[in-house]
C-alpha cells in the first residue's frame, strides 16, 4: 500500500513513514555453526571485509555450543557486537548450563528456548542481555 503511495505521490516510503533517521545501515554477518574454530576464522575474516557486528549459529549441542560461544566472544574487540542465536535449539535444562557457563561473557543471548516462559526462566538466571524473536506472539508485557 505504502509502495502505492510512494510511486503515486513520488516519495520514497521511508518518507511516507516519517523520514530518514540515519544514512546508514549497520548489518551484521552471520557466523555459520562449525567447529569453533571454524567460527573464529569467520568472525577474523568478516572483521577484515568491514563488519562489526556479528550472529553466530548456536543451539543443537550444549557443549559444543559453550566453547563455540567462548572461542568466538575470546576474539571480540570492544567495537564489535556479538548475538549467539540458538534458534530454539536448547531444552531449558541445556539453555540453563549454557547461561551459567557464558554469564561473563560480553555476548547477547538469541532465542534460546522454543517458549518464553522457558526464555524467561534463563533470564531470570543470568546477567546477560537476550533477544528474542520468533517466539513473541503477542505485544502483552508478561513478568
């Protein structure tokens, strides 16, 4: 509809939604899930394309995941921003030795769990900050 209006009035529809706000696009690279250092041979290759923030790929063996999570958080520079997406991946009892074994590091937590009350759960449990995506279903704030 937007697109509509655009072509008919001649404006782009980021001015139909009330204007530019940056010039500038921040992306960030996706770190495949591999060995971990596999993954630190990414994260060092995108940092020399450009990239400062990254989302490495989490969530099918704890274990492995953890030393995926410290290898890669081991290489991060204070400029760079780091998510480890699990994609729903770990029961909570997993999503629960995950977070105490990454606490200090300086990473966000993706999707750890399949619902927010699990979500929630890790939380509640850690110190590290968590995005949350696919599971939101709702706009109601639950505590």
């Amino acid at each position: 509809m937007l697109g509509l209006l655009g072509k008919a009035t001649g404006q782009p529809v980021y001015q139909l939604l009330g204007g530019s706000f940056s010039d500038r696009v921040r992306l960030f690279r996706v770190i495949s899930r591999d060995e971990p250092e596999a993954m630190v041979e990414r994260l060092l290759e995108y940092r020399e394309e450009g990239f400062v923030q990254y989302q490495m790929k989490v969530g099918d063996n704890v274990a492995v995941d953890i030393e995926r999570m410290h290898a890669v958080a081991g290489q991060k520079l204070d400029t760079e921003t780091i998510a480890a997406d699990a994609h729903t991946g770990w029961r909570q009892h997993e999503g629960m030795r995950a977070v105490a074994a990454i606490d200090e590091l300086p990473i966000y937590l993706e999707q750890p769990c399949a619902t927010f009350d699990e979500c929630l759960v890790l939380r509640r449990a850690s110190s590290r900050p968590f995005i949350l995506d696919e599971i939101i279903d709702s706009k109601e704030l639950r505590r």
